[in-house]
C-alpha cells in the first residue's frame, strides 16, 4: 500500500467538518480494495480520531451513487437503532462526517474521491474466527445489519458494482481470462482451472431461484467477511459492521454464503498449507444460530433451503474470482507476493470441497436452528 503523505492528508480533511489540528494519522491495512486512515485530531485538548479513506474508483465507478446509498443505509439504521432505546447507536452504525459544503464525499482536483467516518472506539476485528462464539456474533450481527434495512424506505439502492455476487457472470469472466490468457499463466493454474470449469453446474443456482422469485432481493451488505464485523474488546459481542460499499440489492443467501467462507476454516484466505483448510461444523452451528436469530424471522422458506448451498457457491465464486485475477495478472485484488491471488484460489477451492462433503449435515443442522 502507498501510505499517503500526512501533508496531503491535512489537506483532505480540511474539507470535512472535523474542527481540530491534525496530530497524526496511520495506514490502516485490512482489505484489498480502499484506502483507510485512521487520523487522531487534538479538538480543544481531547484527542478524537476518524477515518478517512479513499474510495477506490477504478472498482466504484460512481462514488455519487455509492455514496448517497452509505448516507440512507446509516441514517435510517441509526434512526431505528435510537428509537428501539438501543445503547451506543454511534458504535453501532458507522456515520459520515460532510464535508464543509455539506457533500458526503469529497473529490479533490486529482479525481480522488475521499469520506470521512466517526472512528468506533473499544472494538477491534480478527482475520480469522477464534471461537464459535465469535462465529455467532459474527452471524448475528450481519443478520440484524440485513434486518434494519427490511424497511429503507425511497427508491432501489444503486448497484455500486453491477452483476457483483452473479457467478454466471464471474464464471464467463473467468473463461474469457483462460482463454486471452494475458498474463501467460495458465499454465501454472492447470488443476485450479479445471476444477473451477467442472464446478459449472452450480453456477445458476440461486440466480434462478431469484430470477422465478422463489426467494426475494433483498439489501445486502455484499462483503460479509469475518473481518468486516466489528466486536467490542471488553464484551467480544458484535458492535457494528464496517466496508458498507457493496450494500445493494442482492441475496440474503450471498452475504450467509461470504460468512461461511470466512468463518468456518480456521485459516485465513491465502493459506498455503491446503491440509488446514475446512469447514468445521462447531463453527458452522454456532454461524447459523447466530444469523438465524436475528434474521430467522423474515427469511423465507426458499432461502432456509439453500442455507449451506450459499456456503459452498460463495466460495466457489470469490475463488474463480481469485483466479480470474491471476490470470489477468493481478489487475483487481492487491496482492502482496508472487502468485497470491493462485493461492487464494486455491484456498477457496479446498474450502469448497469441504463445504461439499459435508453440505447435507449443515443444511440438516440449520434446518433445525
Ligand atoms: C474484497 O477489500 P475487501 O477485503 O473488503 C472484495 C470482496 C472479496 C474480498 C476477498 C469490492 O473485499 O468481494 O470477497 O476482497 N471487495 C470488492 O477477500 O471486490
Ligand atoms: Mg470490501
């Protein structure tokens, strides 16, 4: 990551309405897309910090749209949130700080696009699942992010990233990488490829399911990594979900499916050694009680049958994904050593297989949550 210059940072957050001097500011560097600061502010001799981060607009054509769809989500969360008396409703929701002419972002003469966020204190995240209970809070806490939103009243949310969870979409993508094979290496992906190709018949599953309205869009977060959850330092529960980008209509199904990747194996997303990487149903069981308790009263029967099936698409679909990247030569996900976005592929792909071994007992166990 280039770490920005904390000159032009100070110049950045001029523009927001944060009135204080700029101490100093870190690179945080959790995620493969955005840019985030983490900036500590002297305001009348107390320390506050926030967080600036640069909106990657290569990824997020429209920042406008990508924007105003941030402000509705949070505010009305917030505004639910302190109407049901919840404690704490400013670390539970993330909140934007407006620039000084009242905009949500602002884009300076370069084309960057920057947003300034409230920093959540007294909460941290994990790259990877500890216990079952973090995979419960983890469940939970996307289950009511999705339930607060059942009820956004106005029109549909924008797309930010159009065809983003459609696999069919994904899969095309990756056939058309195999065969231009820009970045000549295919022929270091042969098993990887294979097995992304044979996965085919999957592929449509739940694009059908919605295409016959057999089970509803929804407003989903998109990006429900385990890292993307919030949870207190004191208590371990779940305070509030972050990287709020990708919220648009989609599936409830693809934000349980990203869960269960990031949450069942015990191994982060790049690991090498394939022999650790598996579901573990304690983690699963505790991951589906978790969702199902907060999100258990509004899903519909269509989508509780497909509960593990997600599991094992979502996988599926980030791992071509990371194939797909690799084959283009690493043009999307930041990747830190040779051959990175191939080893996350691969990952998946194990994740997957284990997901599939034993995807009729954890649609069994969920079913009855
Ligand atoms: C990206 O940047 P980050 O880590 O939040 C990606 C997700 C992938 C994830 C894989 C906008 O998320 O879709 O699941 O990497 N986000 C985007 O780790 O493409
Ligand atoms: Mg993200």
């Amino acid at each position: 990551m280039n770490n920005y210059p904390e000159s032009k940072l100070l110049e950045i957050s001029r523009h927001f309405q944060i009135y204080g001097d700029l101490l100093h500011a870190e690179p945080c560097k959790i995620g493969h897309i955005n840019e985030t600061y983490i900036a500590t502010y002297n305001q009348g001799g107390v320390q506050v910090r926030y967080v600036h981060q640069r909106i990657n607009t290569h990824v997020f054509k429209d920042p406008e749209a990508l924007m105003d769809n941030f402000v509705r989500v949070t505010s009305h969360q917030r505004r639910k949130l302190s109407e049901s008396g919840a404690r704490d409703a400013s670390r539970r929701t993330l909140t934007v700080i407006p620039t000084r002419d009242n905009r949500s972002y602002y884009r300076n003469g370069n084309g960057e696009c920057w947003r300034t966020l409230v920093f959540v204190d007294g909460v941290r995240t994990f790259e990877a699942v500890e216990t079952p209970t973090q995979a419960f809070e983890a469940g939970k806490a996307f289950g009511e992010f999705q339930q607060l939103l059942v009820d956004l009243p106005g029109k549909r949310l924008a797309e930010t990233i159009p065809h983003f969870h459609n696999t069919r979409h994904r899969f095309e993508a990756l056939q058309q990488a195999i065969k231009a094979d820009h970045a000549n290496r295919a022929s270091e992906a042969k098993k990887e490829i294979a097995f992304a190709l044979k996965q085919e018949k999957n592929v449509d599953v739940i694009l059908n399911a919605l295409a016959k309205k057999k089970i509803p869009e929804r407003i989903t977060h998109n990006d429900t990594k385990f890292n993307n959850v919030m949870l207190d330092v004191v208590t371990g529960k779940a305070m509030c979900v972050v990287d709020l980008d990708t919220v648009m209509p989609g599936s409830a199904l693809y934000d349980f499916g990203d869960m269960v990747r990031t949450t069942t194996s015990p191994t982060l997303e790049d690991e090498l050694d394939l022999a650790k990487v598996q579901m573990r149903m304690p983690m699963f069981k505790s991951l589906a009680r978790g969702y199902l308790e907060s999100a258990g009263p509004f899903l519909t029967k269509g989508e509780r049958a497909l509960i593990a099936f997600s599991g094992k698409l979502i996988t599926f679909t980030i791992g071509i994904r990371f194939l797909t990247d690799f084959l283009s030569g690493d043009t999307y996900f930041r990747v830190h050593r040779p051959h990175h976005n191939l080893d996350r592929a691969r990952t998946q792909f194990k994740l997957v297989e284990s997901i599939e071994k034993q995807e009729a007992a954890m649609q069994k166990l969920a079913d009855a949550v």
